[in-house]
C-alpha cells in the first residue's frame, strides 16, 4: 500500500512548492514530485472611461482597475475599454485638438478684450421717466450696434 506524505516549503519569491512522495513495499522504490505554484497576484487592467463613474474617473481618463470589476461592471455597461495602442493615440490626437481650440478661443478673447479697452466707456441713451428708470430694455442687438459704431469711430475699417 502506497501513502502519501505531503511536505509544503515556502521560499522567498512567489513561489510556493509542495513535495509528495510515495512509499511503495520494496525498500528502495520511492518516487517523488514537486509541484510549483504561484501566489495569487492582483490583476490589474488599464483602462480609458468612455463616461464619467462615480468615484473612479471622469470621461477619458485613464485608470487601473482590477480585472474583475472591469469584465463585471465597467465593460458590459460600455462604461470602459482596454486601452490599446491604437487608442492612445486617438486620445493623443483629440487631447491636442482641444488644446488648440482652448488656445484659438483664448486668443479670440485676449482680442476681444482689447478691442473693449480701446472703446473705453459708453453710453446707452434711451427715454426714461421719473428718476433714472427707462422705458424698454437694453437688447443685445442695442449694445451690438453702439459698439460697432464705437469701433468705427477709432478703427475704421
């Protein structure tokens, strides 16, 4: 009758070995494996967020979360995707396009702002009544039409 004696040794990596061997009748006939295993290990995956989730990211933003919360929730929801060096780039290619149209909005404002500095100050003119108050409104148009006519006066065109 064989018997199975199990010896478990631990080393100071990852691995773990467990060593069986088996006594059989005769004195000399032994025989012997060793089975290596692994530690259980954190399984992480990068991933981009095609929308915001709470507590985790807003859209586009990459993240590490571990793989069974990605293939539980975050995949089926379409809430996430691997990421892939295809998809870098893509992020890379509309990152730099919103950072041009930030700039080109930023440079309409500066000019904006200066063209307001050299019109300086005007006046809205409209019949009031009693006091300071006004009969109508003030439109958008109104302050259009003043401010061209302000921009003629110091930059004709």
């Amino acid at each position: 009758m064989a018997s199975t004696l199990p010896s478990l040794s631990s080393t100071s990596s990852s691995l773990l070995t467990h060593t069986f061997t088996a006594n059989s009748n005769g004195p000399n006939k032994s025989a012997g494996f060793l089975v290596f295993a692994q530690k259980k290990t954190k399984k992480i995956r990068k991933i981009i967020l095609k929308e915001d989730v709470e507590l985790l990211g807003k859209k586009g933003s990459l993240v590490d979360v571990r793989a069974g919360f990605y293939r539980n929730f975050l995949h089926p929801t379409g809430k996430a995707s691997i990421v892939t060096p295809q998809l870098l780039k893509e992020m890379k290619v509309e990152e730099e396009r919103i950072d041009a149209e930030k700039r080109r909005v930023l440079e309409e404002a500066q000019q904006l702002a200066l063209i307001f500095e050299t019109v300086g100050a005007f006046k809205v003119k409209r019949k009031g009544g009693k006091g300071k108050q006004i009969f109508g409104s003030v439109t958008a148009q109104d302050l259009v039409d003043i401010i061209k006519a302000q921009l003629q006066r110091y930059h004709p065109f």
